[in-house]
C-alpha cells in the first residue's frame, strides 16, 4: 500500500514557483496516467492524489508527495511497472530529442559542451557523441549509473520531460542553473497547460500522477522560475523551451 502521502490540507499553500496562494483545485485517482492519452487504463487505485493551483502564475502541482524519499519515488513510481505508462522513455523519446538538438546546435557542436540533467538513461548523450559533440555526459540522480553529480558547468544542459517530476521544481531550476556555464542555454521539454486548460482541469492527459507527474508548468510559471535567476525564457511550442542570457546563434537574426 503507498505509504506517506502527506495529508491533504484544506486552505491555501504558497505556490512553489512564485509563492502567490494556490487553493486546491481538483483531485484525480492515483492511477491516472499520461497513456490514456491512447487508450491505455489502469485499475483505479483508490488513492486520490489532490492537485492545487497558483492563482497568480497558474502552476498546478500537489504536495502529496513532498514528503517521500528517493525510495518511495523507486517503490511506487519509477518502479518495474512504469515502462508500461511510459513506453517511449527507453528510446524513442531520446533519440528524437538527439536529432533535434543536433539539428540546432550542430554548427557550433565542437564548442558545446552538453549536460543531460534527468537524463534517465544515456541514449540522448550516446547519441549526440555518435553525431560528433565532444563532451555530452548524462546526471540522473534516481538512476544510480548516473547520479554521480558532476562538477563542471556545461554550454549546453537539456532537461527533457524532468520538470514535471520533481517535487521541488524551484530548486530543480536552481539546480540545472548551476550547471550552466556563463551565457550557456537550457534546452528543455515539459508540456506547459495548454490554452484550453481551464475547460480540461485535471481531465487534462499530462496530469498523471502515476507517471509522477506533480508539478505542471504554465509558460508564465516556466519564465518566473528562469527569471529569477535573470534568464530570460522562449517557447518555441507548448512542449520545446529554451531559457538563455544570450540567444543561441541560431535564433540570432542575422542583418541582411
Ligand atoms: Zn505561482
């Protein structure tokens, strides 16, 4: 049985991205996962997982988890039956994300340095070495191969689909920000509330706290928790991010 789930409180907490009051704002079964999305349901648990929302910046998250450890995490989420709910972790995910930032950054690959912050596992860096970039190195710490926190800073650190988990995502941003080098880039994925959100609520796919998912990002919530850090932030969909100081050559325009 899942054990130490903080208990649910009625009233108002501070939002963890801008500290503005989040009221809870639904509540949805344990089980719910991301791959209903194609059909795919599991038994309903009778765990309901609460979720709130910022009233200022509109990041929805729950609490429910603030309390577990690393092992809780292992025992009742990254767990044996967490391919099933999400299949494309192992590989597909990774090596499209490769080809994209290869794409974008392959000019100047021999200067990037690349970091892979909740990489999972090292397909996304292999991939990248393979395709000619000379540093890419993967940190994951709920992966044990990987969770060797590296010391350097990087040009380049990519957090794909990494956000959505954590249950401190300020301190998550705080984190990735310290491996950054001066004028470096964060490339990243999570899928931010789309533009309908408030008629889909917590019907929402993303929403699914079985795939750990417990901190759901706005693109306002997204550019808060860069900015004060004095990162600016862009979108270049609801899903791809990057936050810079200094735009990437390859969204600098160029004078005719
Ligand atoms: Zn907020």
């Amino acid at each position: 049985m899942i054990d130490r789930l903080k208990p649910v409180s009625v009233g108002p907490l501070p939002c963890k991205i801008c500290g503005g009051p989040a009221a809870l704002y639904g509540v949805v079964d344990f089980n719910k996962s991301c791959e209903e999305l194609r059909g795919f349901r599991l038994p309903l648990s009778g765990v309901p997982i609460y979720y709130r929302r910022c009233a200022n910046c509109k990041f929805l998250f729950t609490d429910a988890f603030d309390d577990w450890s690393t092992e809780q995490f292992k025992a009742y989420i990254y767990n044996e039956g967490y391919a099933a709910i999400d299949p494309d972790y192992q590989g597909k995910r990774p090596l499209n994300n490769a080809r994209f930032v290869t794409q974008l950054w392959g000019t100047i690959k021999a200067r990037t340095r690349v970091l892979d912050y909740g990489g999972g596992n090292d397909v996304f860096c292999a991939t990248l070495r393979a395709n000619g970039f000379p540093i890419a190195v993967t940190y994951d710490p709920m992966v044990e191969e990987y969770a060797r926190r590296p010391e350097e800073k990087f040009d380049l650190v990519t957090c794909f689909e990494t956000l959505e988990h954590l249950p401190d995502p300020a301190g998550g941003v705080a984190s990735l920000l310290e491996h950054t080098a001066d004028q470096g880039h964060v490339f990243l994925t999570t899928v931010a509330q789309p533009v309908d959100f408030d008629q889909l609520g917590l019907n929402w796919w993303y929403v699914g706290p079985r795939n750990g998912h417990i901190s759901i990002f706005s693109k306002q919530a997204l550019a808060l928790a860069f900015a004060r850090h004095g990162y600016k932030f862009g979108s270049f969909s609801d899903t791809l991010h990057i936050a810079f100081q200094t735009l990437p050559p390859f969204l600098t325009l160029k004078s005719q």
